[in-house]
C-alpha cells in the first residue's frame, strides 16, 4: 500500500473540503441514487442512456468522496508563518521579472480557501522562496536551465 501524505491545509480549507464531502455523502449521493432507479425503472438497461450516465456520475462522486476523505484524514493544520516570513500558508507577493504577483505558498487543496493561485513549495520557485524574507532577493533554476530572479516583496499569513 502506498504511503499517505500528510496535507498541510489552512482551517478554511479543510473546513471547505470537509462541508463537501457532508453535501457529497448528503444531498448529491441521494439526488444520483434517486436518477438511478427512476432510469431503472424506465426498462432495459443496456440501451439507457440516463441509467448509464447516473451510474458514472455515482462512480465519480464516490471516488471524490473516498479522495475526501484520505485528505481530511491525512490533514496537518497549518500555522503560517509571522508577517514577514515565507512559508506554507504565506500569500506572497513577488516580483518577477519586473511583474509583481500574488501568490499562496502551498498545497494545490489550499486553493479552496483563497482566491490566489498557489505556488508549491516543491516546485523550484517554491523551494527558492520558502524560508525567506519580505526583501530579500532569492532565485531558482527554471526547467529550461535558466536562473531566474525573485524579490520577496511581501509575505503575510492566509488567514
């Protein structure tokens, strides 16, 4: 079996995923059960387009619902950083390449709770930034093989 994952979410972000996977295991399970037999008491199966459909959605809602909850089980509450600091559960601002941007320093599940996009601390910018400081200059291997400077113009925590 493979390894879980811890997941470092914010209390806002798992507090998301949980209420989804309540209305998952609620109101949408029950609404997908309710399409299937109305489709199965249409009649033959194997030419029911509405039956077929339902059963696909009832898979995939099943396997968001057992996704769900692996996460919820393997959640580390997250505490940013101080202001200043970066770190998971930062919003950054940085400037890049005379572009100043606003990002999350986190997991892709952070983004539930925000309206930023989010940066990874396991992707070369991500690495390069975590740790640092508001001021100071970092920079990070880009695939194509070129170094790229960052400023670290902000760091503050997702609240």
């Amino acid at each position: 079996m493979a390894e879980e994952k811890t997941i470092l979410l914010t209390q806002d972000a798992y507090d998301k995923l949980k209420a989804e996977l309540a209305r998952r295991e609620g109101e949408i399970r029950e609404e997908i059960t309710e399409r299937i037999a109305a489709a199965r008491a249409e009649g033959d199966l194997s030419e029911n387009g509405g039956y077929q459909a339902a059963r696909e959605e009832q898979s995939k809602n099943e396997g968001r619902i057992n996704e769900l909850i692996v996460k919820l089980r393997n959640t580390k509450i997250l505490k940013a950083p101080a202001a200043g600091t970066v770190g998971n559960g930062s919003i950054v601002t940085l400037n890049l390449a005379g572009n100043e941007m606003v990002y999350v320093l986190g997991s892709r599940d952070i983004a539930v709770a925000t309206e930023y996009d989010v940066i990874s601390p396991e992707s070369p910018i991500g690495a390069a930034i975590i740790g640092g400081h508001s001021g100071d200059e970092v920079s990070y291997k880009a695939p194509n093989g070129k170094d790229i400077a960052v400023t670290i113009l902000d760091a503050k925590p997702l609240q």
